[in-house]
C-alpha cells in the first residue's frame, strides 16, 4: 500500500523493548529490578540493551561480554530474542487498535501511526497524541518518539530524540536537519562513502542534488534518501488484529515454588484481558507452558464453566491449581496461550434482572474444575422416571452446563434427597398431599407411595411418604 508525501506519520521507537518487558513482569519487586541487568546478542558478542544501573557501573550498548564483565562480574544477562520484541509489538498493537486505524510493524523495536486520517477525528495532533501516550504509559515499555510527513524521516527523528509530534513542516524540517545519517536505513557501506565526503547530517545531504548520489549510492539508499527528502512516498502494509492470543514471559530470575509465579502471571492475564477486550470476546480455556531449566516445559490447562475475560476471574481459577503444582526444575520463562474464544452474546435483559446466582454457580463450578480436576466433577440430569431413586443420572460430562435447563415435571419435588428414605420418628404437619407412586413393575423394582409435603415443629418442610403397610418415611428436605 502507496501513500503521498502528504500523510502525517508517528515513529514509536522502543529503545529497551525485551529489556523492558522482562522487569515489567517482575515489577513487584524492586530490589530486582534495581540490579545491573543487561540483553546480549551472542551473534555479534556485544550488549544491546542495558537499565539504568548497569550504565551507571560503567557499561555501555555495543561493549563484549568479556569487557562488561570485567567491570561488573554479577552482571544479569538474558540472551536477546528478536521473537519476544515481535509478540510485544503485536500486543501494543493490539492496544492501540481502540484508538487509531491505520498501525504498521516495524520490528524488531518499531511502531508506526498514520495519524493523517484520525486528525479530524479528534480535533488534531495534539489531543489525539494525548490519547496515544496515556495509552502507552499504562503499557510500561521506554520509547522515543516523533512525527514527520514520511516514514524514514520520522523515525530517523524518533531515533534521535527529537520527540516533535506536531503538523508544522517547517518545525518538522528544522527538527530533521540536525539528525545523524548514521541512524538512518541508509545501508553500512554507503554511509562510509557519505562520510568520506563529508555528509554526516540530514542538512549536509540535503546539499547534495540526488542525481549526484545516484553514481554513489546503493538502490536501497537511494529510496531511503528520496523518502528522507519527501520526495517518495511511503509503502506500508498495515497490521490486522491476531486471531490467536501467544505471549512468552522471561523471568528475571528462574523460581522453583509456584506460587511466586503469581505476579508473573498476573501481568500475562492483564495483557490477554486486554487482547480479548478489544475483540469483545470471552475464552473458556488457557493454556500455560512453564520452561523448566532442566527439563522439557510443563503444559498445564486451566477451564472455566462459563466464558470469561477478565484476569481477576482467570486468577481466581489459576491459583488453585497452581497450589497443586510442583516443578522438576526452576522455572525460567513462561508461555500463555488462547487460541480459541469466542465474542461475547449481546443480551436483552431489563435492569433489574439478576444472573448472580447463574454466575456465583458458574464461578463455583470453575474453581472445583481446577482445585479436583474435571474428571471428578459430576453434574445431574434429570430421568424420565417418576420413582424418586430414579429420577436423576449422575453424568460425567459437563458440555450441557451453558445450555438452559429443560423444565422438569418434577420441578416441585425437594431439593435435598435422602440416599435411602429414613423411618420418620418425629412429629409433622401435613401441608400438602398425597401424590401417589405407583410404578416400575417392569424392571423388578417397582414401589407403592403415597408422598406427602409436611413441615416438622422446627418449621423445617419435608418429604415424606406413606406405604401400603402404613408405614412412614422421610425421604427429603426442601432447602
């Protein structure tokens, strides 16, 4: 997709992405954070990404590990994953889609805004650049940032540390000529042939005609200049929302015992309420892969009864299965994924009408999935028997527990029954009855009641029934 030098382009650059995404899983504790901490690139053997406290102990982005360790020996490294930055910027991606439209990827630290179409929306750049950084200050993630009428000259501005978000070109223009060519995508070897006649700056370049850097330059600097200069527009393919939900967490320290994972994991469940949230969809299932440091990862699957979206409903289940866990080795990272969800049914209801019963069993039945495990949890069904032995099936399943329940003729019967009916020694009241029982010859388990409703001194109301021999029985509570 092709557009003219006349769209207006926000340049987000994410100086310590992986960095960043790695202590803000671990924010609750700041004792370490505070270490010396540091992303290595074993490819090219030098340090990438530093926090604040190892810079102050001397090292520096592009120094080798022998050198960063000579100044500081218990230097925390993590080896650099360009994947972890990618999923990050799809989640911010993600964020920012309830805001603005039109977001491009730059990986591996790169975001892209066209701002040109939302101005009108919200009234220019300045409230809708307001919007966009309270939304990127909840996300935590260090960045720079500005805005320019293409592509390559707003994120050589953003890489720069300009920070100009504005409309005025003749603002954008002085802000752009003082930038370095060295952070530009202009590539290693034509950058030595600018310097070695004396351009090292966006206003040294502009000096130069293009068709004298035509001899000079690659293709792909040349294209790189002619955007720089206005002069082409910008190609870009914008980001489509993901259907599946993967995130990949790297701890700060490996962790042995489940429950410190619990901070951790709160910060994956925000992050995946926020993915469904903007879907507005519900999942009823998640999967977490714990990396164990010795030993393959340990998959665990957590259900709800009901669809949910929120993280304190998704901890609620976690935790308890969580208690049950056991590692064989510390746990380094941790991987969440939702592949399957489902959008959230639009419902009619009136203001005063109540689903908290539905939703408090739905939450119950949820937490005894995870706390027993779904193979001893058991629901009832009703039989189209009228011998009140008989009456319910126990069924091992529970894919029938988001349908409606089917009106029972046996809907007035009590809710408490008795395993076996008891011989009734207590002094009642007859409220109701009788309802005689006469069936089951056909199975060799036939009976002959009459059942009654009664209430004891207590108050309490029973079932009770009468037999042939005139005998009676207790056989249920109503509760």
């Amino acid at each position: 997709m092709q557009f003219d030098t006349r769209s207006l382009w926000i340049y987000l650059h994410f100086t310590r992405l992986q960095l960043n995404v790695i202590e803000h899983s671990q924010i609750s504790d700041p004792k370490v954070i505070s270490e010396p901490r540091a992303i290595y690139e074993v490819k090219h053997n030098q340090l990438v990404q530093i926090n604040a406290a190892a810079q102050a102990r001397g090292i520096q982005i592009g120094m080798g590990l022998a050198s960063a360790s000579l100044l500081y020996p218990d230097l925390a490294l993590h080896e650099y994953r360009p994947e972890v930055e990618n999923n990050t910027l799809e989640h911010l991606a993600n964020a920012l889609y309830l805001l603005t439209s039109d977001i491009v990827l730059a990986p591996p630290q790169g975001l892209i805004l066209r701002a040109q179409n939302m101005l009108s929306l919200y009234g220019g750049i300045k409230p809708y650049w307001q919007v966009i950084q309270q939304c990127l200050s909840k996300q935590g993630y260090e960045y720079q940032s500005a805005a320019a009428f293409s592509i390559q000259a707003a994120k050589l501005m953003a890489k720069h540390g300009t920070g100009v978000i504005t409309e005025e070109r003749s603002t954008i223009n002085d802000a752009l000529q003082i930038c370095a060519l060295s952070l530009s995508d202009i590539e290693l070897k034509d950058l030595e042939k600018l310097k070695r006649i004396g351009i090292h700056s966006m206003a040294e370049l502009n000096r130069v005609p293009l068709s004298e850097l035509a001899n000079r330059l690659s293709r792909v600097s040349l294209d790189v200049v002619s955007e720089l200069r206005g002069q082409a527009p910008s190609r870009v393919s914008f980001f489509k929302p993901l259907s599946q939900y993967d995130d990949y967490i790297e701890l700060l320290y490996d962790i042995s015992l489940a429950d410190k994972l619990r901070p951790v994991i709160i910060h994956a469940l925000n992050k995946l309420s926020d993915f469904l949230y903007v879907r507005n969809a519900r999942c009823l299932q998640i999967h977490i892969d714990f990396y164990q440091r010795e030993h393959a990862p340990l998959p665990v699957t957590f259900d709800s009864a009901m669809p949910i979206y929120r993280s304190a409903d998704w901890l609620s289940i976690i935790e308890l299965k969580l208690e049950q866990l056991s590692f064989q080795s510390p746990v380094y990272a941790l991987k969440l994924r939702c592949h399957r969800h489902e959008v959230a049914e639009l419902t009619h209801d009136d203001f005063f009408a109540s689903k908290s019963t539905h939703v408090a069993a739905m939450s119950l039945l949820s937490r005894l999935m995870s706390k027993l495990g779904e193979h001893k949890i058991c629901g009832l069904k009703f039989v189209e028997d009228f011998r009140p032995e008989q009456g319910t099936l126990t069924s091992a399943h529970l894919n029938t527990v988001h349908e409606k329940s089917e009106q029972s003729i046996f809907a007035d019967r009590p809710g408490l029954l008795l395993r076996q009916p008891q011989p009734l020694d207590k002094k009642v009241k007859v409220l109701k009855g009788p309802e005689r029982i006469v069936c089951g010859w056909w199975d060799d388990n036939s009976i002959s009641r009459d059942y009654y409703i009664g209430q004891s001194e207590q108050g309490q109301q029973i079932w009770m029934f009468k037999t042939p021999e005139q005998q009676w029985y207790l056989h249920g509570y109503f509760v």
